[in-house]
C-alpha cells in the first residue's frame, strides 16, 4: 500500500455529518458522572478499535529546550524517565517540551488543537515516548481522567495566509492556556526527520499526570513511516510575536527550534481503551500495509 491509497482510505472514513452528531451527542454524555463516560466509550470501543486521524497541513511544533531535566520527572507518568532526542536527522539530542499546533479532523471530532508534551522513555517498553501533559481546543475531546472535555477555548486560529506566514492564536478562556506565534515558510528548507522522535515516539504516546492518570494511558498511532519522513525547519529569526505557556505545568526552558508540516498526515489512531504495539518501524510498516480500509472498525 502507497501513501496515496493509505491518505484517500483514511479520508473516506470521515462523514462530516457523522462527525456533527456526535459534537450534538457530547453536550449531553458530558453531564453523566465520568464514571459512566469511561464506561459508555470503552463499549462503543469493543469493536471499534480505530479511529481515524488526520492532521491538516501547516501543524507547527514549537520545540523549547529544557535547561533542568530533573525538574520534568515529577509531571511524568510512573514508568517514564526524561529522555534527550533529536529533531532532524544528525541534530544533537537535547531535552525539550514541545508545544504542537494544528487542525485536525476525525470520524468524532473536528477542529484545532494546541498540545504540551514531554518527551519520556518508556522504561517497561524502552520506547521513545511522546507525553501529553496538557492541550486545549476548540472542539470536543476526551481522556480517562477527565472524560468527555468541551472545548476550553472559544475561538481558535490556527491557518496560513498568502505571504506564506503561519498564524497561530490559541487561548483558553480561563488564560491559563495559551499559545501564539507567526511564522514564515520562505525561508524554511525541507529536512529529514529524526525517526526514533517521529516515528516510534508516535507509536507511544501517553497522558501526563495533568492530563490523564499516575500509570498513564498509552496509545499508538498507525501510519506509513513516509508520513514523518521530513519537514520544514523554519529559521528562529523567522518566528515573531511568540507566546506560549500552560499554567498548570510551568517548565522553565527556551523557544530553540520551529518545525512545520505543509502537507496532511494521515493515521489512524487506537480508540479510548485500546493499545497497539509496535516494537519496530517495519512492525508499524507491515501494519499500516495490511490495513482493509474496507472492513475496518472504526469510530
């Protein structure tokens, strides 16, 4: 399977009406207890184990250089350590959070997203990891401690203009979230990926002690390994009016690097309660080729 027919089966599994009900439909289970959430989304997900994810092109990741790594181990999971890890192929591994923004749409939800992570070694797995430790959107999402989540930010810009900027300006209502920057792509240059971070960090991703439980709540995604074969390295002296902080996980460190996707990712992502493993890119390789887009259960 190519990435042509991997990109087109994932889009075709998104109905944008479908999508709409289920918005309608979370205005309602948001009322239940959690404990009745987690328990309605893990029987909706007995079968359907996937769901599909597509990042729109222009997701930007501000990478910011941790000074103190010691002072990151206690917002981690249990079972994860800090880990160095490099951007691009050939960069100097380095400790970083990372702030990503983008707009995504899936078979649930649809709309942007900004996302704080930390970057762990799974010591059970030893997998590189990425660690969600806060997001905000504008749209619904869902995690085990929180359950069925509103948006928390009313108005969300996150798109490209015809200078070929960048623009993104993000903040929750509450202003304990926020994050805002504009970049320009003329001078970016294209460069391949470090695929230990890209591709098996994103075949370990788990909740923070902000955003979800002590022993996490790990998850894969599924995708052809080309989908993080490069991106656009835009140049510091190209990124104006930057601001990004997450109140409830302050962590003192340094806007150092600035990545863009300009083209769509597609994957597909393990339902609430499901989790995929793949110890290997040609274990991850040979799933995402076996895929049946036509008998796939999905949400």
């Amino acid at each position: 399977m190519n990435t042509r027919v991997f990109a087109t089966g994932t889009e075709r599994l998104v109905d944008p009406m479908k999508v709409g009900e289920v918005h309608y439909l979370q205005t309602k289970l948001r009322r239940l207890p959690v404990f009745l959430q987690r328990k309605i989304i893990k029987s909706a997900t007995k079968k359907a184990t996937k769901m599909p994810f597509i990042v729109e092109p222009y997701a930007l990741f501000l990478f910011y250089e941790i000074s103190d790594p010691r002072k990151v181990q206690k917002f981690l999971p249990d079972g994860y350590e800090p880990a160095e890890f490099s951007i691009f192929k050939g960069d100097a591994p380095k400790y970083y959070g990372i702030m990503s923004n983008f707009r995504i749409h899936t078979s649930v939800f649809w709309g942007t997203r900004s996302e704080f992570y930390l970057v762990a070694k799974n010591t059970r797995t030893g997998l590189l990891s990425w660690v969600i430790m806060d997001y905000m959107s504008d749209t619904i999402s869902y995690d085990e401690k929180h359950g069925l989540r509103s948006p928390d930010v009313k108005s969300a810009v996150m798109t490209t203009t015809c200078d070929a900027e960048v623009l993104v300006d993000i903040k929750t209502a509450d202003d304990t979230k926020c994050v805002e920057a504009t970049a320009s792509l003329k001078n970016a240059k294209m460069r391949p990926l470090d695929q230990t971070l890209w591709i098996e960090g994103n075949t370990s991703i788990a909740y923070g002690r902000l955003a979800g439980e002590p022993d996490s709540d790990l998850f894969s995604l599924t995708f052809l390994p080309e989908e993080m074969r490069e991106a656009l390295d835009i140049p510091l002296s190209d990124v104006h009016n930057v601001k990004a902080y997450t109140k409830s996980a302050p962590v003192a460190a340094t806007l150092a690097k600035v990545v863009c996707f300009p083209y769509a990712q597609h994957m597909l992502s393990d339902a609430p309660g499901n989790t995929t493993h793949y110890g290997s890119e040609k274990a991850l390789r040979a799933a995402a080729e076996s895929v049946d887009f036509s008998k796939l259960n999905t949400l």
